[in-house]
C-alpha cells in the first residue's frame, strides 16, 4: 500500500515533532551527540583540531560517540602533535603502536591505520595540507559531503554527519543548507520502510525521499527516525503502542 500525501505529511510532522522534543534534541546538544566531556569538546570546536574531527569521522564505527572522539584526543596527548604530514610519513605499525597506548582502541585496527595514513596523505596532496581547504572555495554542503565520501573509510552517513557537525557545531559557513542530507543507516531505513515512507529497505530511496519531504533540510529526520529504530522499531517484535509515531506509521512490519 502506498501512502498519499496527507498520510505522508501526517508522519513527517510527527517525526519532525518528536525531533523537537528534549529527548531528542539533546542528542543534539554538544559534540558527538551530547556525551562527551567539555574538554574533548573544546578540543575540537574551541581550538579548531580539524584533523582530529577527520579522524574521529573515519574511526566513528560500532563505538559509542565519546569513545570515538576520544581517540584523537589521546593521540595527540601521546604525540604531542596531530599533524598531517608527519602521519602520512607513518606506517601502518607505527600507528597500530600509538592504538596500544590508548584507553580504547578504534575498531579494526589495521584498517583504521592504514585509513588514519590515506587521509593525511589525501590531504597533503590534495588539500595543501589544510584540512579546511576541503571548504575554503564557498562550497555547498553537497559539495562538501561528496568530498568527505572521497575519503577511504567515510561513507555516506559518516559524511552527512561530518557535514552536518561543520555547519552546527563549528558554523562553518556552507552554502545551500538543503544539501545537508539525512545520515542513513540500518536504523533509519527500517523506520522509513516501515512507516510507508519507502517500498524498499534502499539507502538511495531513503535519501531522495528525505530530501523530498523536507527540501529545506532533507537531515532533520535522521535523529528522530534513528532514535525510534533503536528504541521502539526493533527488527522482531517492535513496540508500536509506544512509538512516539505509532498513531500514524503505516506499521509495514
Ligand atoms: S515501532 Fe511500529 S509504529 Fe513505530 S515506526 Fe516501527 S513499525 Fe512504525
């Protein structure tokens, strides 16, 4: 079954509704969804550690947001420097025995090294050495995103999150907000599956469907769809008396 527009626009508002409640905007607040301590925090907003916002974004995988921020916060307390040219000189051992020394390693070790050593030489090469050269030329948020997905190890949700935090959290001025995407992953497609929002449980329909339905802003639902998909929208047996949606998902289960 298909939805119609109103049905459509009915489900829309009350995900947008609850995106704008406490719970959820607190996920919001703060850096890496409002969990991290105030001085990892500073260290990337406050004293502008772009590098260290790269490499958080390349080892932000299957670990909670304040282990991930962490990380390159602990490398530059250990090497006294989180600089790209010297990182790209590193081998892969050489990286592997700085995430010895830390309280917690990134997942997949050996692949996040040889990912921590591709985007420094990335950036040497093609950005001058200055990550903030990836948004120097007044690009629009697509723009930016496309060339965060250029990066070994960050995909299309890393990228859209990486994007969405330059604008809010550093206000990095980018152009053509409606380019901020929604940040898909297996929470949020089941969601819009299943509340009739898409036919198919497709990262690309997601994403075009987003856009269709808040073309201003086509990422203001991935943190309410993402918090209904970890709580409520369970892949078996999913809560639908409580889901803050439940009055008008379609419930395509
Ligand atoms: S939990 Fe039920 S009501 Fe809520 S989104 Fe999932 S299917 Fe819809």
């Amino acid at each position: 079954m298909k939805l119609d527009d109103k049905a459509m626009d009915m489900i829309n508002k009350a995900l947008k509704e609850f995106g704008a409640t406490d719970r959820v905007k607190k996920m919001e607040a703060g850096f890496g969804g409002g969990k991290c301590p105030k001085h990892i925090v500073d260290f990337y907003i406050r004293d502008k550690n772009y590098f260290a916002f790269l490499m958080g974004t390349i080892y932000n995988q299957q670990m909670p947001a304040e282990h991930v921020w962490a990380i390159p916060y602990n490398l530059f307390k250990i090497l006294g420097h989180l600089d790209p040219l010297k990182i790209s000189n590193m081998s892969v051992r050489d990286i592997l025995s700085l995430f010895d020394k830390l309280p917690r390693k990134p997942r997949y070790p050996p692949q996040m090294a040889q990912q921590t050593i591709e985007g420094a030489k990335k950036i040497i090469n093609e950005y001058r050495g200055n990550v903030e050269n990836l948004w120097a030329d007044n690009p629009t948020c697509s723009q930016v995103q496309k060339r965060f997905e250029d990066f070994k190890g960050i995909g299309q949700k890393k990228a859209a999150m990486a994007t969405e935090t330059l604008v809010k959290k550093f206000n990095i001025p980018l152009r053509d907000r409606s380019g901020l995407d929604i940040a898909v992953d297996s929470l949020v497609i089941r969601v819009f599956k299943r509340c009739g929002f898409v036919d198919q449980e497709d990262k690309n329909l997601v994403i075009l469907k987003a856009r269709e339905l808040n073309p201003e802003y086509p990422g203001i639902l991935d943190r309410p769809c993402w918090e209904i998909g970890r709580s409520y929208c369970f892949p078996t047996n999913p809560d639908c008396n409580n889901c803050p949606i439940g009055d008008v998902c379609l419930r395509r289960i």
